[in-house]
C-alpha cells in the first residue's frame, strides 16, 4: 500500500490527545514496538500489547464552553432534546434522561460542570443508550429488557468489561451501592435511564470534583469505565457529541457514520497494508481505516492517502469527518486520519500502536491539509 510513517511528523510510541469536557486531554496507550516492514505489500501483524495505563494525562488547555441543556423543563427543552436526539440517533427517551440529569445536576452541584455529553457518552459505550441484547427503553425510562453485564472483549479477546455490571449506564455495584438515587423519589432502579445517569452523575461529581479540567474528567470517569480501552473510546465519542451539540447545523450522516465506524475500532491494531477484513488481515493501515469507514457509510473512497487527497474537496477549516492529511502534495501524502473536532482527530498511526485519538497539528508536523469525502 503505502509508506504511512517515514516521513511523517513524529509520534511518540504512548500518545493519545483528546478533548473532553471542554479541556485538551493527553491519554496514554502503549503497544509493544514492532520493526517498520520492509515492502509496502507486506502485511505485518502487531503483537498483543500490554494493558495500556488508566491515566497518565493532564490538561493542556483551559476548558471551554460546552453545549448547554435548557434549564426549564417545557417546550424549548422538549424541542432541544428531541432535536439532539435526532441528530446523534440516540433514543428520545435516553436522551431525554442524560438531559434532565444535567439540568439536576448543574443545580445541585453546580461545581461540577458535568456536561449531558459525558453522561451521552458513557450510555453510548456502555449499551449503546440501553439499545444492547436487543432492548430498550419503556416510556418510563425503564429498560424493556434488563441488562446484566455487557460483555465487551478488546481486538485480542480478552474481556474488558466490568463483571456485574447492569442497566444501560453498566454501573458496578460498588457504583451502584454507594451513589444510588432516584430521579422520582421512589426506589432507585438501576435498569431505568433516569436513576441510572443520575447516579452515574453523582458520582462522577463525588468529592467537589470540577468535570471541566481534563485530568479530573479522566479519573472521574475511570471510577465508572476502568478499562482503558472503553475509556478512550468514551473520549472520542464526548468529542463528536461535543462538536455537534455546539453546531447550529445536523452533522452530515456520511460523516458522522463515518466516524462513528472509526470509534469502533479504536484499539484495533495497525497492520500494514491492513483493510480490517479479519483472518490474516484483522487491522487498518492510515488509508485502510478511512476508506473502510466511509464504506460503512456508502461512500467510496481511493485507497491511499495520496490519492484520497487528491480526489477530495480541499477545505481550510475542517469538521466532523473529513480527512486530514500529511505529507508533500507533489511527491507523497503519506498519512490520512478522521477529524472529529476540538482538533482531535482519530487514525491508525504506524506499526507498533493501535487506532487512537490524538491531536491533527502538532509543530513541526508536515500537515498537508483537510480534504471532504462526497458520495
């Protein structure tokens, strides 16, 4: 395929950065080092790496402004929710929950700073907003199936999912024990998405935490979602729900299908060449990742970075999947990655790491530009 590192700006082998709850945050995913491949046709697996650490990240910016929740229940939040929910196919109900929470919360801990795109984001993850095993949510909130513990497994099938979890937010009963609450007063319910995210933002607000700096948002949510894999993969998706929930447009589908196919796979290993098929082929190059995610989305795309950006619509300010390119336009583009706003962006980066969120532009890099798929 092509040569996706040599001349690139360099990585560093640990590296992760992501924005969430407003503030630039640097997480660590560490994979076993593996010798560049010597042809560009050659396939080359990376050994199962070790467990990446839970944390070893700071802030690198002050917090900015993140979407608001309408603080008076009626009409304009009715329509706020509906509107969102529709734009980020996550269930009026779920939806309506992670909302009402933030309004509670922003009210009785208003410290905190928790956003409704953390709480959104950990359903996602969790059970995809209670829509896991084939349930859903009742229109009082409760699930229609109950949820025990939703087993994920990593890309070297080991599981990584909390044992005993339950309910759409997968709460520990340690979790559940120490945090549980009502959104009605009655007896809490962990399998009903109201009781569920206000527990789950309880605790995440536990201890006078401030949600808005990274580093606290990061160990706040390892209390909920310890395994380092789920937990990056929380990060990517409070970025994209983040950057949609402060645009005043719906997000292109293609695009955020795109990246939400990508998100998936965060975690999967580079393979050289590699278009994620399985077998002997079970990972993305750079170009294999795009082009398998907007395939997901219908939309097809050339195969290697230099000819993607070269077929695409070149724009100055990117948004929510486009790609992002490195390289000498005349000569070589020689790496692609998918945007997902707050200068995040999500890519398969070379032999020896996983798929993983980090920042588009960094000094020295050789940045190329943006360029956007069309069907």
């Amino acid at each position: 395929m092509e040569q996706e590192t040599s001349r690139r700006r360099r990585l560093p082998v640990i590296a992760a950065a992501v924005v969430v709850a407003a503030a630039a945050l640097v997480a660590a995913i560490t994979f076993a080092p593996k010798d560049e491949p010597k042809t560009e046709a050659a396939a080359v697996q990376s050994s199962a790496p070790p467990e990446p650490p839970p944390s070893s990240s700071a802030p690198a910016e002050m917090p900015k402004e993140q979407p608001k929740v309408p603080q008076q229940m009626g009409q304009e939040f009715d329509a706020w929710v509906s509107k969102t929910s529709g734009w980020l196919d996550i269930p009026l109900r779920a939806m309506t929950g992670y909302a009402k929470t933030t309004v509670t919360l922003s009210k009785e801990t208003p410290g905190c700073r928790l956003s409704w795109v953390t709480l959104a984001a950990l359903g996602k993850i969790a059970s995809d907003h209670g829509r896991a095993a084939g349930s859903g949510l009742n229109a009082d909130g409760v699930l229609t199936k109950p949820l025990g513990a939703v087993e994920v497994r990593d890309f070297y099938n080991k599981v990584v999912s909390s044992a005993n979890a339950s309910g759409p937010l997968q709460l520990t009963p340690s979790v559940w024990d120490r945090f549980q609450a009502s959104a009605t007063g009655g007896k809490p319910d962990p399998q009903n998405i109201d009781d569920a995210t206000l527990t789950a933002g309880r605790a995440l607000c536990a201890g006078g935490r401030d949600l808005g700096q990274g580093q606290t948002w990061w160990n706040a949510v390892s209390t909920l979602q310890p395994a380092p894999l789920l937990m990056h993969r929380t990060l990517a998706t409070v970025n994209v729900y983040g950057t949609v929930g402060q645009s005043p447009q719906p997000p292109n589908a293609a695009a955020l299908s795109a990246v939400n196919f990508a998100i998936d796979k965060i975690g999967l290993p580079y393979v050289w060449g590699g278009n994620g098929t399985g077998g002997g082929d079970p990972g993305f190059d750079c170009s294999g990742l795009t082009t398998a995610a907007y395939a997901s989305a219908g939309v097809k795309l050339m195969r290697t970075a230099h000819t993607q950006y070269h077929s695409v619509n070149k724009v100055t300010d990117p948004q929510l999947g486009d790609l992002i390119f490195y390289g000498e336009p005349n000569t070589k583009i020689h790496h692609v990655g998918l945007y997902i706003g707050n200068q995040q962006m999500i890519d398969a980066p070379q032999t020896g790491q996983a798929v993983q969120v980090h920042t588009y532009r960094k000094q020295g890099d050789d940045y190329a530009g943006a360029g956007r798929p069309t069907a």
